[in-house]
C-alpha cells in the first residue's frame, strides 16, 4: 500500500512487540506495563487512563518516538496520539503537564533524526539516480519535458537544499548532521539548478571552515568530501566568484602541504587546476607559494594517474602564469588580498618608476584600498607597507601629493603616528614628511 495512503486506524491493527524493546532496555519497565494497559484497549478505558494519569502515559509515548528508530513503531505511536488528541484535543494540555517539565516534548515531533537522516540520503541518491532531461522518457514512461515533473524536481531540490544549509549552519545531530549534509551535497552538487540554489542559500561560506588538515578517519572523509564540492562547485562561475572572496584557496593549499592521503591530494590538486585560469587565482597561488608546493608533492611516489597529470598540468599552468604576471600584477594582487609585507617591489625604484601610471587606473584604485587598510587593519606590518607606498606615490607620481591630499589620507596617516609599532610609526612620519615637503624635497628622505 502507498504509503501515503495510510490511515490511522490501518497503522493500528499493527501488532508492536513491546516484550521485546523492553528486553533491549530501550524501554522500562514501568513504560511497558503502561503500554500493555493501554495498547488495544476501547477508547473508554483508554480515555479513564488518561485522567487518572495521563503525563505518565505522555512520557512513554515521547521516550518511544526519541528513543526508537523503527518507522513501524514510530508511526504507531504517532498514531496513538492522533487518536488520543483527535477524541479529546484538550489533552493537548498534559504535555505541558509540570511532572514533564524536564523532558523535551516537541524535539520528536520535529521528526527523528534517525529518519531525517535516511531520507535525506537515499533522496539524494533517488534525484542524481534519475533520468536526465535529455533522455525522451523517464522511466515512469512520463515525458522528459513534463512540467508538473520538472516542478516537483526542482521543489524537491530546493527543500533539499535548504535542509542541508540548516544541518551545515546548526546541526541537528552534534556529531552526524554536518557529515550527513556534507555527503548528501558531494551526491547532489552534481546537478546544475542544486549548484545554483546553493549559492542562492550563501552556502558555499559554509564549506570553508570545514576545509582543514586532518587526522582521523572520520575527519579525513568529512575533508574529502567537503572537497569533492568544492571541486563540483569550481565548475560554475558564481560560484567560483564566490569563493574568490573567501578563505577557501589557502586552506585548500594547507590542506594539501599536510595531506598524506592520496584521495584527497587528488581532490585539492583538481581542484587548484580548474581554479587556475579563472579571476585572480593565479596571482594568489603563487602568493602563497604554490609553485613550491606542486614541487614537493611531484617529489612523492603518488600511483593515482588522475594526480600525476593534474599536478603536470597545475605545474605548467603556474610557470606559465609565473611568466605573464607582471611586477605590477603582483603588487596589485598584494594589496587586493591586504597581505602586504616587505617584498623587494616596495623599496625598488625601477618598479615605482615604471608602474606609477598604473596606479591610475580604476580611478585610483590602488591607492583607496592602500587607504581602506590603513582605517581597517590591525596587522602592523600592512600599516607600515601601506604608509610607505603611499609616500612612495607621493615621491614618484607628478601630481601625488595633490592626489593623495585629495583622498584624505592624512588625516589617517597622521593618527598612525602615535601607533604603538615603532615600524608603523617611521613610515607614518616619512608619508606625512613627503606629503608636505612635496617631490622637489623628498629625495633626501629615505626609508
């Protein structure tokens, strides 16, 4: 029989066998003495137990739909208290009874996790399992463009979807809804409208805390998994854009470094390969030292063909970058990314003489992210970088010190000037002294 079609009274010609859950300890034997008075027994005699002492009956009825996992007996027991509720809804009140205060009576309602967890799982292998539209006919012999079907489809992924960002942001289960969700999304993320109703949902932030070296079994399938969606999600553009602006790269790159298992090396390498060629992933790569890291890891005795050729393609892909990027693209993606530091380009003349129209472009916007470090940043060494190019501006461009002044960059250069970093300070006071002598005096300057 559909199991929709089920009906209360249907459900409770069922014989349960309480004997036995009793002999397992998943219930007591008070609880089964309870049941054995009230199971099958005329709604007279069901409703005079209930007024003698209805919370307790209460209390076994909850126990049960927390405690057991079977549906069978879930949907009895669910169907024990339609019945109840339905002869007399002001029993409603006995689970708000004060003798109950301390069990909680609306968690099992919520549906068991147990058939949360299932559902969702064989669900996400019954939709990637489905006919794709591009077959004449489904296998119900329905038409591949039926729209009530095509509807019902994307109403379930979407629920889907919704579920599993739920389960990511606050897990229902402490140590098996994250895992759940995580294994449902790397089955699911294969479709192309649940790629596009993840994004929508901000769910690819919530992959990125997830992205760490591991250890144990268990947290090693979370990290490939988790990896295995971010590789199905570096096929779709918005959602590539999306992870330009998160953690993601350099934890994928720390993952990678520590890693000795072969899965998901491949994963992250795979990954690093389709992310190559797209935005500022380049620059950022080699930022962070990739190039060396593709080195060491060709240096190991890998067997997987899949990451022998992604790590020669990712190796080539970067020499090839290495050799377009420019001076100037590096520096720009430096201060993009906010990572300043002390590299070569900051003090070398040649480099400010030969880019300093550069600076031009986007209506200043080197120098307004410059600024916007210096209001937002805690890190001293991107203050004192950040101080110093700007002085550097000011020494080499025609009109910088007009430029600079224009922007209101004193006033923030000046507050930097009691900053407790001593690096801080000396290049506040060099960008302050520029600013004010002008180009004519500020050669005698140095750093």
């Amino acid at each position: 029989m559909d199991h929709a079609e089920l009906t209360t009274e249907q459900v409770l010609k069922r014989d349960i066998p309480w004997e036995t859950y009793m002999t397992t300890k998943l219930i007591s034997g008070t609880g089964l003495q309870l049941l054995r008075r009230y199971d099958n027994r005329s709604e007279s005699h069901r409703a005079q137990l209930l007024d003698d002492d209805g919370p307790s009956y209460v209390r076994v009825f909850v126990s049960i739909l927390r405690d057991i996992y079977k549906e069978e007996t879930v949907e009895y027991v669910l169907a024990l208290i339609d019945e109840m509720l339905t002869a007399n809804p002001k029993r409603a009140r006995l689970f708000h009874d004060k003798s109950l205060a301390s069990e909680d009576t609306y968690e099992p309602f919520l549906s068991n996790w147990f058939i949360q967890e299932k559902s969702c799982k064989i669900l996400a292998l019954i939709v990637s399992a489905r006919p794709k539209p591009q077959d004449h006919f489904l296998s119900n012999g329905e038409a591949s463009n039926s729209k009530s079907k095509s509807t019902t489809i994307d109403d379930v992924l979407k629920l889907l979807v919704e579920w599993l960002c739920a389960q990511l942001k606050k897990p229902s289960h402490p140590s098996r809804g994250v895992p759940v969700a995580i294994n449902c999304l790397a089955a699911l993320l294969k479709e192309p409208m649940v790629r596009s109703s993840f994004v929508q949902a901000d769910g690819v932030k919530l992959l990125t805390p997830l992205i760490s070296p591991a250890s144990t079994q268990q947290s090693i399938q979370l990290l490939y998994e988790t990896c295995l969606c971010v590789w199905l999600l570096s096929y779709y553009e918005p959602a590539v854009e999306y992870l330009a602006t998160t953690r993601t790269l350099p934890r994928l790159i720390d993952v990678v470094k520590s890693s000795t298992k072969e899965k998901v090396v491949r994963v992250v390498v795979l990954i690093l390969r389709n992310l190559l060629p797209k935005g500022n992933f380049a620059a950022q790569m080699i930022d962070l030292g990739l190039p060396q890291v593709v080195q060491s890891l060709k240096a190991q005795a890998w067997s997987d063909e899949d990451l022998l050729e992604g790590l020669n393609q990712l190796e080539e892909g970067l020499k090839d970058n290495i050799k377009r990027l420019s001076s100037f693209d590096k520096y720009k993606q430096e201060v993009l990314l906010g990572h300043l530091d002390w590299s070569p380009m900051h003090k070398d003349p040649l480099f400010w003489r030969d880019n300093i129209t550069n600076f031009e472009e986007n209506d200043f916007q080197i120098l307004r992210v410059l600024l916007t470090i210096l209001d937002t940043s805690s890190d001293p060494r991107a203050l004192a970088v950040a101080c110093f190019d700007l002085s550097q501006f000011i020494q080499y461009h025609p009109a910088g010190r007009v430029i600079v002044t224009d922007l209101k960059a004193k006033e923030r250069v000046m507050k930097l000037m009691n900053h407790e970093n001593t690096e801080v300070t000396k290049s506040a006071l060099l960008c302050i002294q520029r600013l004010f002598l002008g180009a004519k005096y500020a050669s005698f300057l140095q750093a």
